[in-house]
C-alpha cells in the first residue's frame, strides 16, 4: 500500500477496544439499557399476551382499585389499567421510533449536504432548519390534524418533522469539524468525491452523536406523542394510549389516583430510562469523557 492509500484510510470510529466491558462498567448505561429493556420488553408480549383484553368492557369492575386481579386497577369502563399499559406501550414506541427514523433519515443526509457544499447551499439548508425548527412537534400536529384529521399517523408525521432540523444540526456540526482533518483532506487529493468521502469517512465518525441524539430524541418522541394523545390528537380510541390515559384520569383524580398515577409514571420511567442510556452512551463513546472517568 502506498503512503497516499495508507494516508488516505481515515481512522475508525472512536470506540473503546472492550466496548460492551466499558459500556456494562457505567453505571448510567446499565440502569439505562434495564429500564429500556424491560419497556421494549413490555410492549413485545403485549403483542401476545396481556392479563386481560384491552377492548373488553366490564361495568361491574370500574375504578377498582389494586388487588390480586387487577395489580394496577381497573379504569371507569372496567378495564385492566395494567393490560392497557403494555399496549399503550407499543404505541408509544412505534410512534418515537418512526419519528426518530424520519428525523435520521431526512436530517443526516441534509446536515451532511450543507457541510460538504458550504456557502450559500449551507446557509439556505440552515435557515430553512430553523424555519421549521420554529414550529414545535405539538404546534405542527395541530396544523396537519386541521387538515387531516387526528391520528396516529399525522402524529408521527408531527414528531418526524420537528426532528428533521435536530439532526440536520448535529450531523452539519459532526460533519464540519471533520472536513479539515488530514485524512479527509488526504481523500480529497486521491481524487475522492465528497459523497465518498461523507459515506466513507464523514458518516462513521459521527455514529456515535447520532446515536446518542437519537436516544435523546426518542425520550422527546414518546413525550410528544403522550402530549398529543392527551390532548386528542394522537392514537384514537378503542386504542389505549398513555396520553390518553392521563386524559380520561384528570376528572377522576380524587376518587381513583391510581388511574393517573400509573400510565403517567410509566411515561416518566421510560425518559428516564432512555435518558440515562443517552447519557452512559455519551460518557462510553466519548474518549474525552473516558478518560476523565
């Protein structure tokens, strides 16, 4: 290999050399992936199991309160709060993670364009960002569902816009920084485009802040989606939402706490959980970070 081939290779992805060792050795990861785990676990079975049918209406059980048949409760239709929980939680997921999908797979590509273009093509990227960064996710819901009616669908649309520019941003600021360096610049004079040179150089290097803002913007997404469902414009009913959950509970407060007090810490344990595995992610992936520790 000649020194330009070898000039030319750029440098792999930060990343400890024992990745899952460190990753398990961080105490915000851990607490992190377990809490995430057993959500995204939750909303699996919910698929095939659930301790009751979530549409069976039983009037004789309403706003009952926590016993050995119902652990959570039963809401004012006489329904499992815990069964429609875990379908509630497979909502929730599904909506944070084609809104994060739409938000990486618009937002990265567009990030990376301007700071492969510069000047006026980044500029106008950039302005354009922050036109419709101006329009939070519950905003643009409320204009789409004028539209289109509400809905879980213009929901995702909503939450998926609003994270276009956040990416945008992250992956335009990743990808400025690395430009300059000696690698790219050596792919350059090799005769390498600047696509190339983005798939092959830019994309790997900035992984891992995208990962992590993607952790980050997925706890929003499932905030937004609550936000929406709870103001009516997310998932309709006779699916169950956390949202709408906390919805139908806010006139019952008094008399069934439990009705709001389960579905609204469900939503706070999952930011959570995803917040903290953000965090063990960043302190993992950064070698600055590491070794501080």
């Amino acid at each position: 290999m000649s020194e330009m081939e070898a000039s030319v290779s750029a440098p792999p992805p930060a990343a400890p050399r024992h990745w899952l060792r460190h990753a398990f050795a961080n105490p915000s990861f851990v607490a992190g992936f377990v809490v995430t785990a057993a959500i995204a676990v939750m909303a699996l079975l919910s698929f095939f199991w659930t301790p009751y049918d979530v549409t069976n209406l039983v009037v004789a059980d309403r706003m009952k309160g926590m016993s050995a048949q119902h652990w959570f409760g039963t809401d004012h239709f006489g329904r499992d709060i815990l069964s429609m929980i875990m379908v509630g939680s497979r909502n929730s997921i599904a909506v944070a993670i084609v809104a994060v999908g739409i938000g990486i797979g618009l937002g990265v590509p567009l990030g990376c364009w301007a700071a492969a273009r510069g000047g006026l093509v980044d500029e106008a990227l950039m302005r354009f960002n922050d036109l419709v960064f101006a329009f939070p996710a519950l905003l643009s819901a409320v204009m789409i569902t004028a539209i289109f009616g509400p809905g879980a669908i213009n929901a995702i649309i909503a939450i998926g816009i609003f994270n276009i520019p956040v990416f945008a941003r992250v992956a335009r600021a990743g990808a400025l920084s690395l430009w300059p360096r000696e690698y790219v610049l050596a792919a350059r004079a090799a005769g390498k485009g600047k696509v190339l040179i983005t798939v092959e150089h830019i994309l790997p290097n900035i992984a891992s802040l995208l990962l992590v803002q993607g952790t980050i913007q997925f706890a929003l997404g499932i905030l937004a989606e609550s936000g929406l469902s709870y103001l009516g414009l997310g998932a309709q009913p006779p699916m169950p939402s956390w949202g709408r959950m906390l919805f139908d509970a806010q006139t019952r407060l008094i008399v069934a706490p439990h009705l709001a007090f389960f579905p609204g810490m469900a939503i706070a344990i999952t930011v959570l959980g995803l917040n903290l595995l953000g965090d063990g992610l960043r302190d993992v992936l950064d070698p600055r970070l590491r070794r501080q520790r």
